[in-house]
C-alpha cells in the first residue's frame, strides 16, 4: 500500500504523536511504500524565530531517526524541499469553499489560542495538507483523531476533482488506532495533548528520567482513589491508564485489577517507572544521532529526490487536466 503521513517539525515528539501516529509509521514502514514529510510549512502557521525554525527542521529528522524511522524502509522528506506541494494545494483551493474551512475544529481551537495572528495560512491548512496526501496517491493515512476532519475533506476534494476533471487522484482512507489515537494533557485531561502548550503536559520521548517522575507525579487525577477507567468521570486516570496500557501492553481491565486498592501514588510510581525504561533507548540513540549532522541532512535530501520523482509526475498530470500549458 501507498501510505503518507506528516509531522510539524516545532516542539519535541511526545507520547501522543507516538501512539496516535508514529508508531504505526514504524510499524507500515515494513510492508509498504511509504512517505513521511516533514511538514515545515504548516508549521510557519503559527509565529517561528527563523534561526530556532530552521534548528527545529534537523531536529526532528534526528527524533523520527531515533524512534525508528528506518530511511532505508520509506521516503524521509522535508514538505517545502518538494514545491508541487504549494502548486497542488493553490489548485485545491480554487475548488474549496472557505465555510468548509472555517468550520475545521483545528482551525476553531488556533484561532482562538493565536487570535493575534489568524493569518489566511491557518484557513487553508487542510487544503496543503490534502495536497501532501493526494499528490503521492496515498491509499492510507495513519494519523491521531485531531486529523480526521482534515482527511475527511482531503477525501472530498479529491472527488469534486476527479468528477469536475476526469480520474486523476486515488481517494485515501485513514488508520486511527484503536487506544492512544487521542492523549489528552497531563496538565488539562479535558485537552489533548499537544507540543505547543506547557512543558508540564506532555511527556517528550526524550525527556531525562527525572523530568519523566516529576511530571507523571504532577498528572491531575480525579477525585476518589480509585484506579478505574472512565473517561467521562474520571479523564485523569483514564489517561494515565490508557498510556499505561500502550506501552506495557497489558489491557485496562489487567491493570485495574493489579492496582486494585493501590491508590493513585503506586499507580503513578510505576508508571513512571515503565516509561523509564521504555523511553530510555530512544534517549540513547538520538544522542547517537546528534553527533551526524551530515548523515540527517544527506538523508533529507535522498528523500526529498525520491518524493520528487512522483509529485512531478502527479502534478504533470493535474496541470493537463485543470488546462495549465506544460512545463
Ligand atoms: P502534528 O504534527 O500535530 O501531529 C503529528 C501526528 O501526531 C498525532 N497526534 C496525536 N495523537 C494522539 N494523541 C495526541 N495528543 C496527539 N497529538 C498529535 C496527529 O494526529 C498526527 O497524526 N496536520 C498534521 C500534519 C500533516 C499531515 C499531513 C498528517 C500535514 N500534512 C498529511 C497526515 C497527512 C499535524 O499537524 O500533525
């Protein structure tokens, strides 16, 4: 299968891009045919210090590296690298009705945490986004449930084109995990958890052991002692139980069971014990990796080529069909 899926280069990799998408990354790149850019682009929708963007770039190719990103398995890329991502997504919006957009809950949420600057990137982010997907004919998305309006509508953009222009774009579906496709904030358990709020509520893959205690002893939990699942009455403990369960692979059910009549202390201390020793390779190759500079960005480039040669291609096609003169 054709998969493709991004990631902002801004804020460090936490538990919740990890369950909700990287992890099935590491695990598509094995069997299929795969494209994972680095989506600097959509990034610049929100404000970016030109020197720390560019930093941030590196940075994460070292991250995705670390985890398991195998460059050798799939197509490591950087979104701007490959300019018919901007030339599609200009096209798709002259098919995108700007209510469609105005109505995209990530576009509600950015709007009002950034209200100084609700620039007209923020509007038209799905549609550079939908132009990531439909240029490689992606067949599958795996993504977090934060995406899946924005996979909904690249789906509909790709009819409404290939209806208005002839069949030109494979329509994709997306892969949501079942757990772990929405961790919610430490800090906020109503909230997801996201790279551009506090430190305190996320966990980086990266972060040292004491950071790691520090911060799941701070988690906000609910009122009782209780360790039960119940994400409406119990957000909190759900969460941490839901995380628990992702990287130790016991089921919620096993766990309240272990930790029946334990309380919440016990609870958090093995937790953060468990995400210890679970994130703590990833800590020791990325300090490996850092050390290769060149290595990061010759394999930026090898992917960019490669993502290259099919882009051009769709893009080809799409310039004929919408009546553009060939280049
Ligand atoms: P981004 O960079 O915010 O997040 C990368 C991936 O991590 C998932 N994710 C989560 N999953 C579970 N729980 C959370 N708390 C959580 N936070 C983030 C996201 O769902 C995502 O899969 N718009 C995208 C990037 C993008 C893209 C694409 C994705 C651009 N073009 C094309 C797929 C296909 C984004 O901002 O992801």
């Amino acid at each position: 299968m054709r998969i493709l899926s991004g990631i902002q280069p801004t804020g460090s990799l936490h538990i919740g891009n990890y369950l909700g998408a990287v992890r099935q990354w590491i695990e598509l790149q094995e069997k299929n045919e795969c494209f994972f850019p680095i989506v600097d682009l959509h990034a610049l929708t929100a404000p970016q210090d030109p020197k720390e963007f560019k930093k941030s770039i590196l940075e994460k190719t070292t991250e995705l590296l670390s985890v398991g990103i195998d460059p050798e398995k799939c197509v490591l890329f950087v979104q701007s690298d490959v300019s018919e991502h901007t030339e599609l997504a200009w096209i798709l919006n002259t098919l995108t009705p700007i209510a469609e957009l105005e109505r995209m809950t990530q576009f509600k949420d950015k709007s009002q945490k950034q209200k100084s600057n609700v620039n007209a990137g923020l509007l038209t982010y799905p549609t550079l986004m939908a132009a990531d997907i439909l240029l490689y004919q992606t067949q599958a998305v795996p993504v977090g449930e934060d995406q899946t309006q924005h996979l909904e509508l690249t789906r509909k953009l790709a009819r409404k084109f290939n209806l208005k222009y002839g069949e030109t774009f494979v329509i994709p579906k997306e892969i949501v995990p079942k757990e772990g496709a929405r961790i919610m904030s430490l800090t906020n358990p109503k909230a997801k958890m996201s790279k551009t709020d506090d430190t305190a509520s996320s966990i980086s893959l990266f972060d040292e052991p004491k950071d790691i205690k520090a911060k799941i002893n701070a988690a906000v939990t609910d009122t009782g002692s209780a360790i039960t699942y119940n994400s409406a009455r119990k957000p909190g403990i759900s969460n941490l139980l839901t995380i628990y369960s992702e990287f130790s692979g016991e089921t919620i059910a096993q766990l309240e069971k272990k930790f029946k009549g334990k309380g919440y202390a016990a609870f958090k201390k093995s937790l953060a014990e468990l995400l210890v020793k679970k994130l703590a390779p990833f800590y020791e190759k990325k300090k490996d990796l850092e050390k290769r500079e060149v290595y990061i960005e010759e394999t930026l480039k090898k992917g960019a080529q490669k993502a290259e040669a099919i882009a051009s291609t769709t893009m080809q096609d799409v310039r004929s069909k919408v009546g553009l003169l060939s280049r």
